[in-house]
C-alpha cells in the first residue's frame, strides 16, 4: 500500500541523476507498463519443473515463474554479501540436509554454556530463538477474547460471539461432512495403496493408473480431488481434517486450554529472555518454517532436493508461531530479535483475524524500518479482499496509510498462464496487497530431510523474500524501501481476466472474472531478473 505514492514520486524523480546524493536516497523508476504477451503452457509439467517451477521464465518456458535461473545468468561474475533473514515462524530444521551450511550462527554465543555471552537478552541463542518455549498447540485468538473480553473491544467481543453461535450451530453437519470426507479419503488411500503395492505414491503414479474398475476409479478422483486442495499426499489430508475434526469437537464442548507456560502473553514487559535457543522443530509434522525456510536459502547446486531462490545468506529461525495462532507479543518481540541480530529480510508467513496487541506490531514493524529491515509478510489464505477485511499482521492501522515503508505483502499464484493464475485461496487487494508470487505446489526442505509441496502465500512470501535477500546481496547500498519498491515495480505486469479467489461457488464453479492488475498494488508478478536489473540501473544511475 502507498503514501501519497505519485506526490513522492515527482518531489523525487529529479534526485535520480544527482551523483551528490548516497544511493539509499535514489528513487527507484517506475517499471514498464507493457504486459507481457506469452504462450500458456499447455502440456502437463514435468516433474522437474513441478518442483522448479516458481524459478522459471514466462516466455522461455510458458510457466509464470520469477526467472531465478535467468536472474543467475546476469549475475555471473558478480560479488555478493551475506544476508541474513529472519524466519518468524514455527520451528525451523536448521539440521536438515539442504539447510545446515546456510545456517545463521550467532558467534557471539557460547553454545550450551548457559551464559548470554552476547548480553542480548537471550541465552543459548546459536541459531536463533524459541519464543514458544515447549509449546506447540495454541489457542485461536478468538478463542482467547472469548474466554477474557477484557482483550478486546465489546463490538469486537460481539461480533466474535455472534460468529461463535453460527459456528456452533453448524458444527454438527460441518463435522458430519468432514467424517465424511476422512472416511473417503481412508477408503482411497487404501485402495490406491492395494493396487500401487505402497503407501508411499505419488500424485503422478495416481494419474498414470489406467483402470475400467469403478471402485479405484473412484480412488483416483478422491486422490485428485486432494491433490488439487494443495495436499501432498493422503496420509497429509488425513492429518488435516482430523486436526479441523478436533477443531469442531473443541468448539462445541467449548473447551479452552491455556497452553503458554513461563510468562503473561498480555505484557510485552513480563518476562524478557522467555523460551529457549532451541528455535527446531518440535514434532516432524511442524514443517511449515522448514518449508519457508528452504524456499529463501536452500543450499544451492549441492545435488540435493531444491534450490533456495538466494544463494548467498543464512537463516536465522525465530520460533513464533504455533499450531493456532500466534500471540502478538511473540511476532513483536520475534521481529525486534532477528533486528537486533542482524537480519536484513524478515519473512513473516502467518496470518489471523484478531490482533489485541496489534500496537506491539506496529512498533515492531517501525523498528525494523528504522534499521532499514525489509519485512516480506503473507497476505493470507481466505480468498478476502483484505483492502475491506482485516487480517493481521499488516502494516496499516486504517487498511489505507501504512505506518512505513518498510512491508510487502505478497500474494499467491500459480503456474497457470490463464485465468487461473492467482490461487483461488489468496487474498487479494488493489490497496493492501503488493505484488503476487509463486504459491502454489511449491517444493521445499520438511524436517528430517525430506521435501515437500505445499501451497500457499506462505509460500509466496519467502519466494519474495529470497528475491529481496538476492537483491540486498548483489547491491548492499540499496534500502529496505528502496528493495520493496523495486520488487513491485519490476515485476511482470499481466493483462488477462481472471477467476478472482474466493469467488468460485457451486452455481459458478468459474468464479467472478476481474482483471488480474486489480488484485494487487502493482499488477504484477515478481521477477528476479528484473528487480537485479533495475537494481543495478539504480545503482549504476543509469537512466
């Protein structure tokens, strides 16, 4: 979102050719406004670029990517500075194979000494902070100003109980459709793996079954059907709904549980050094910082699973969010952190509808700003327009004038050149969100060395935040506005008509078309190639 975005521009563009100013205080140019005109791919991906895809080049390969693999070509022979990003998020395998040699270390730090040899405020903190402690299941943050309404606002305390009632009132069938649905999935799985002779398929050896019986037929759409939710396997969609199943249970028993141990979440004072310097995962299901994590950094060329869009930083884990939603304290305190320990890209791929303590937030955000920290922040999964409907953390208190300039908010699309591009589950917003990125399928590290595809802006953010980390990288001397700006500006600018998300229905299976320049701030797709191109303009003061 812009402050007087085209006042600024003009007061500026005359400073563009001035060599008396520092490069930091070079407005970035405006980017072409021609769409680009390209073939969509028709044939089915490849294996190899399902699990590339978000890398590659619209008009080369006919697949929306960022054009990593070009953006490396115009880097060759190029020098680069570490830089290292902030991962707030769940708990992060910093052991795994692909991201072990791009660990952030604190040397500072005396590992397992039990001192704060640093004098951060922290003790143990080698590869960065746990700031969940032992743990992992949360409340959601309407169940928390449910149980004390002190957190809230009574208008915003009655519209959550008027949400609760409907809830409640809909569990019953909501669970009946979800036992219904677990009991379909079981029965696919289990026929799949009778006739494949495995549990272990894959999506693709589901599409190769060619089969007259009725009954693996029925399997293989279940099969399908899941795939195509963003799910990598049965055994996950399993997981997922009994975890939404258990949601619905809790919900009408009205159970509440106070899950935080060993400080109070309501006093950003209370407790300062809380958690503990074990910022890994807890359980093998919690992949979700991994998975970002590998997209941003993975170890490039090693031979091994996927490659990390940058190739020159180190990953800093900061343990925030758990399985529900994150307290406000935990992403402040998180995000001040990885500041203070040297982060220059800060990821931030959660989301919620509440936020009590959003001031913590903001002031976070404007601490980050005024150390010249990039914060690269998920729009969220509903299908909203989140220029009307709020979702947190965000940088504007009114959802019009951003509190800095220092956040980009990214959405998620996929590698469809056609009215499918943006993911049907993205947020979207002409205001609030910035530019898009690939979300959809996306191949990166889970714990315990292993990959997976997952789909969503939580993917889409770290794909923007490996570019920004590229950039800052390559041109050092460039700031944290002066790197948003050129990801939104450089980004492939796309003319079509698109299903806008969350617009499809069962009467209209199709969705609503809207130009796809209407979702976004820019209108635009992120590109490496391009941003390292205007970046070096910039600094090159080339017109």
């Amino acid at each position: 979102m812009r402050i007087l975005k085209p006042i600024l521009y003009t007061a500026t563009a005359g400073l563009f050719f001035s060599s008396c100013k520092s490069i930091s205080s070079l407005p970035v140019p405006q980017g072409s406004d021609v769409a680009i005109t390209a073939v969509a791919k028709k044939a089915p991906l490849t294996d190899a670029q399902k699990n590339n895809w978000g890398n590659l080049d619209l008009i080369k390969d006919s697949i929306p990517g960022m054009s990593v693999d070009k953006a490396y070509d115009f880097l060759k022979g190029k020098k680069s500075v570490t830089v290292v990003v902030g991962v707030v998020d769940s708990g992060t395998d910093l052991g795994h194979e692909d991201l072990k040699d791009v660990a952030w270390v604190n040397t500072k730090e005396v590992a397992g000494n039990g001192i704060d040899d640093d004098k951060n405020g922290y003790v143990d903190d080698i590869n960065g902070w746990n700031f969940l402690g032992d743990a992992y299941k949360e409340n959601l943050e309407a169940a928390r100003i449910l149980h004390n309404p002190s957190l809230a606002s009574p208008e915003i305390v009655a519209e959550i109980k008027a949400k609760q009632e409907k809830k409640v009132a809909n569990s019953g069938k909501v669970k009946m459709r979800y036992e219904q649905m677990l009991n379909g999935v079981k029965t696919a799985d289990e026929g799949l793996t009778a006739h494949l002779g495995t549990k272990d398929y894959s999506a693709k050896e589901v599409a190769a079954i060619v089969t007259e019986d009725a009954s693996l037929l029925k399997s293989i759409a279940f099969a399908q059907q899941m795939y195509g939710f963003g799910l990598s396997s049965l055994e996950q969609a399993q997981t997922e709904i009994k975890k939404e199943i258990a949601k619905l249970d809790a919900l009408s028993d009205n159970k509440y549980t106070n899950y935080r141990k060993g400080d109070n979440p309501e006093d950003i004072n209370d407790s300062p050094g809380y958690g503990n310097g074990n910022p890994g995962v807890s359980i093998k299901s919690e992949a979700h910082g991994t998975h970002v994590s590998g997209i941003i950094g993975a170890s490039r060329n090693n031979g091994k699973g996927m490659n990390g869009v940058a190739d020159n930083v180190k990953i800093m884990a900061v343990r925030s969010v758990p399985d529900g939603d994150e307290y406000d304290k935990d992403v402040a305190l998180g995000i001040r952190y990885a500041v203070d320990n040297g982060a220059k890209v800060i990821n931030t791929s959660f989301g919620k509808a509440y936020s009590p303590h959003k001031e913590w937030v903001y002031e976070a955000i404007q601490y980050a700003a005024k150390n010249d920290v990039l914060i690269v922040n998920a729009a969220g999964n509903d299908g909203n327009n989140i220029d009307v409907v709020k979702t947190y953390p965000n940088d504007s208190k009114d959802l019009l004038t951003e509190v800095s300039d220092n956040v980009l908010t990214i959405g998620a699309m996929s590698a469809s050149y056609n009215e499918n591009l943006p993911a049907s589950f993205s947020n979207y917003g002409k205001i609030n969100v910035d530019v898009f990125a690939p979300g959809v399928q996306i191949y990166s590290t889970t714990p315990e060395n292993e990959y997976k595809h997952f789909s969503g802006t939580s993917m889409a953010a770290p794909s923007t935040a490996g570019v920004a980390a590229l950039i800052r990288s390559y041109y050092p001397k460039l700031s944290a506005s002066q790197v948003k700006h050129i990801i939104m500006n450089s980004g492939t600018k796309i003319d079509l008509q698109v299903s806008k998300p969350g617009s499809a229905s069962r009467e209209n299976p199709e969705g609503e078309l809207v130009s796809f320049a209407d979702l976004s701030v820019s209108g635009r797709v992120v590109n490496a190639y391009n941003a390292l191109k205007m970046a070096e303009r910039i600094v090159k003061r080339k017109k």
